[in-house]
C-alpha cells in the first residue's frame, strides 16, 4: 500500500526542551492512524508540522511519496491536508454554508460570491461523503456534533483528502462518538486518510488501524489495535497500568456546603439559560453534571461563580447567603474554580508561573502583603504547588504557555487546591489532558474530597463523572431533567439522559 504521509527524523525545539526528537511516522493511503501519548509527548507539535503551523528543525516530510516543506497551514490545505482542530474554528451567527466557504468564497463578476455555486459543492461533498446537514442553518442552534459535521465538511470541501482531527471525541456523548466513528469509516471507504488523536485509549483502540505512540518526543512504538490492549498502550505512554477514576469510600457528610435555590439565568435577550435549578452539595461530596454542551451547565458555573448575574433564585455557601456579593468575595469565602478553559479563563500565558498561581487569590495571603503583591511570598507557594502536583517546570519562572497542556492543568489545579476550598467548581478539569496527568486530577479531587471538600464536577467525560462522583444530575436545555446513580448507571443510559432519548420515570 502506498504511503499517504512519511515523516522521518522530525526534530523540533523549542527553549528548554526538545518537543519532537527525530520522530518518524508512517501511515498508509485509506487507513486510520491514531496517534496517543502523554501531554508534552509531542504529538500536537507533530501535528502543527505537518499542517505547515510550524516548521521542524529537522527532518523530511512526504506527502504522497513527494517530499514536502510547508511554511503556512494554506500550502498544507493546496496538498490535500485539512486539520479538525479540538476547539471548533466555527462563527456561531453564521449559517453552515457561511462557515463552510468562509476563506474560500467562490466568485461571480465583480467579486461577488457564488452561493449558487457553493451550495452546489457543498451538497456534492456531503452526498460523497454521507455528511449531510441544512446548509442554511445557523451554527448557534446545532448540537455539539452537528458542529464537528461542519468542521469536517469544511475541510473536504477545500478538497482535503488527508484528514487531522484533533481530539475529536472530548465534548461528544455516546452516541455521537459511534456517529462520529461511523463517518470516519465512511471517509475512510472513501479513500481519505485520517490522522486521530485521542486520550481515550479505548476508543483509539475501536477505530484505528494503526497506532503510534509518542513518549519524550519518541516514538516508541507502532501497533495493530488487535496486538495490545488498553493497559499495554497506557504503559507505552506512561510506564505505568491504565488508571481510573472509580471512588471506593463515601465521605460524604451531614453538612450543606453549597446550597442552589430556584436558579433563573437569563442573557441579555432575556432567553432562559438556567431553569429553576435547585440542588444541594454537602462536605466530602461530589456532585456531577451530565449534559451535552451548551445546555446550560457553563451558565450555572457562573452564576455559582459570580461572574454571571441571576434573575432570581438563591445561592448559599456554608448557611450564608451569596447571591448579590462580587467574585472577590466568594472566592475569599471559599469558592475554588477550575475552568473549562484553561487558556482563555485560567491563566495568563506570557506571564510567569508564579504569577499565574496568585490569580484569583491575589487578594489572601501568601501572595499579599499590605496593598503589594507579595512576590517572594507568591514564588515560595508555586514552588510548593510545583513539588506537590508535579508541575513539570525547570523554575516558577517560565512563562505559562511554555508548559504542556497537562502541566498548565496541574498548575490550575494545584492553585485552587493550596487555597483550601469549601466548594470547589470543576469545570471539565481533565479535559485535553493525557491518563498520566489525568490520574493525578483525581487523586486530588479524591484527597479534598476526603478532607471534606464539597465539589461540583461538569465534565464530558462519562467514565470520569461515574467514577468521581456521589450523584449525578442531568441538565438538559437549563433544567435538571433526572438524577441518576453513579453506582448502577452506564455511560449509554446517562448519555441517553443527556439526549433527551431516555427520560426519568415518575
């Protein structure tokens, strides 16, 4: 079988650490090749490379057994490469065929577009490939993996024929993950070539064809799905058997931490985003939230937060009232937070680390002193959140962007746990992140939690909000529509809650 990609001795560095460290990938015409490893292993500078984001120090690339150099992602599209980023390139007031021409725009006389021409293409791309969707439908109203269709028929409409997808599966329930699947054999059937990767070891091993594994900026090795399981595959990427999030020990006590009464949020069109949301989490309990994005969860974080006003309804912390008091003070009265997007809400990535962990507790010691910034006080406790959480980094010096994306995450969460919260709001909190760094998580959801820490858990990952959590309630379209039992429930049942397919009986 010929070669769709060849890429040999792919070398790449950066300040400090060799990110690719003479990597060589093969993957064949028509086949599914998935690409696993920990954060930091190198697998998205690999990506980026052959997508012309970046350029490697060394190495060859071939593409179709033509040795190839792009300097710009537009070179990579001319040669038949699309990439379907994690976090969707979509504009959500536009409708599908908008977003699909975007950048590519067929003209008329005068510069004019031709959507007669492109609603034609499009239709022709989704019949080729079986992707079908209302062209004239806005972005804003599709479901989560209506909107990964759009990324995909975006990138074959500009004539891709070797696919990236970026952890494609991190905000799909069930079912869209076995529709995702079934497209990607589709395309597949199709004669394209794609290029997956995942941190859900399972799922790599029910798509692919073949599996590469990167480990430092190594390969280490490439296998058939049917030669390894899922604890052979963690052990090649991390050294050490699968983990899982499974909680053995309720600690759950009698004290009410967080109290939520008849919640209405609102935006500013007076739409209702949260409905009458009521539910209580008590000291050493962790309550999970099941949704499909965009159903309200990320609204009620904040309302909880602050940072998102209610039109009515109550919100207590440890008895006392918060509904009306600023950020600035829940936070000091307890309230942790770990976003779902580290980048844009958790960190400032030019800044230093230790400023970094001084956000959002700028105002409490250590990192105070009087109305300054106490800085040998701020260095001291990212020192300790380094050495604690195993924050991989020379010094608390280096700039936030520097660091994986698992160890930005371990940074975010080692500040929210130093600060001893009531209540902690974790918002996705593995998200991204490899199984490695992604155990340690929950070794540290699981350590306050035995401490007594009250947790609200949103997470798109079934397995993980199954494992870690005491009870489960379903957000559906701003309401609490079931509340489901960790201990009996599966991952289909609760993304069948999630639908709407599967309702809770009276």
């Amino acid at each position: 079988m010929a070669q769709a990609i060849e890429l040999i001795g792919i070398t790449k560095r950066f300040p400090g650490v060799v990110a690719n460290d003479s990597v060589n990938l093969s993957v064949e015409e028509g086949e599914i090749h998935a690409i696993c490893g920990e954060n930091g292993a190198g697998k998205s500078t690999l990506m980026k490379i052959l997508y012309g984001m970046q350029q490697p120090d060394a190495g060859t690339m071939k593409v179709d057994g033509r040795e190839v150099r792009f300097t710009s992602p537009s070179q990579a599209i001319d040669a038949g490469i699309g990439m379907v980023h994690q976090h969707f390139m979509l504009a959500d007031q536009l409708t599908v065929l908008e977003n699909v021409i975007l950048g590519a725009e067929p003209t008329k006389a005068f510069g004019r577009i031709d959507f007669e021409e492109a609603r034609s293409h499009l239709k022709q791309v989704g019949e080729a490939y079986g992707l079908t969707i209302d062209p004239d439908d806005l972005v804003e109203e599709l479901e989560v993996g209506e909107r990964q269709r759009v990324e995909i028929i975006k990138v074959l409409y500009r004539g891709a024929k070797i696919l990236i997808l970026d952890e494609p599966t991190a905000v799909l329930v069930p079912q869209e993950v076995e529709e995702l699947f079934r497209n990607m054999r589709g395309l597949k059937n199709d004669g394209a070539t794609l290029l997956f990767i995942d941190h859900k070891l399972d799922e790599v091993l029910a798509i692919a064809d073949t599996i590469t594994v990167l480990r430092d900026g190594k390969t280490v090795a490439t296998v058939k799905p049917d030669e390894v399981t899922a604890h052979d595959l963690a052990e090649l990427m991390v050294g050490s058997e699968l983990p899982t999030p499974e909680t053995t020990e309720s600690t759950v006590t009698d004290v009410v931490a967080l109290e939520v009464d008849s919640l209405l949020v609102v935006d500013l069109e007076d739409r209702v985003l949260v409905d009458d949301v009521s539910f209580r989490i008590r000291r050493g309990e962790v309550v999970g939230i099941a949704g499909v994005e965009g159903n309200g969860q990320a609204e009620l974080v904040d309302a909880v937060l602050g940072t998102r006003p209610v039109k009515s309804g109550k919100i207590s912390l440890m008895g006392e009232e918060i509904t009306l008091i600023p950020v600035r003070e829940r936070r000091e009265k307890g309230i942790g937070y770990i976003p779902q997007d580290r980048h844009r809400e958790g960190l400032l990535l030019p800044a230093p680390l230790w400023e970094n962990a001084a956000l959002g507790h700028q105002t409490q010691e250590p990192f105070t002193s009087g109305p300054f910034i106490d800085r040998d006080g701020a260095k001291s406790r990212t020192e300790h959140i380094r050495q604690e959480f195993d924050v991989r980094t020379p010094n608390v010096e280096v700039a936030a962007h520097a660091l994986s994306g698992g160890n930005q995450q371990k940074l975010i969460v080692g500040r929210e746990m130093t600060a001893g919260p009531v209540v902690l709001l974790a918002a996705h909190p593995t998200r991204g992140i490899d199984v490695g760094a992604q155990a340690e998580v929950w070794d540290d959801i699981k350590a306050a939690r035995a401490l007594g820490m009250a947790t609200l858990l949103i997470s798109a990952d079934l397995d993980e909000l199954i494992g870690l959590s005491d009870t489960i309630v379903v957000m559906l379209r701003g309401k609490l529509v079931a509340t489901v039992d960790p201990a009996t429930v599966s991952p289909r049942d609760l993304g069948a809650y999630m639908t709407g397919a599967k309702q809770e009986s009276a």
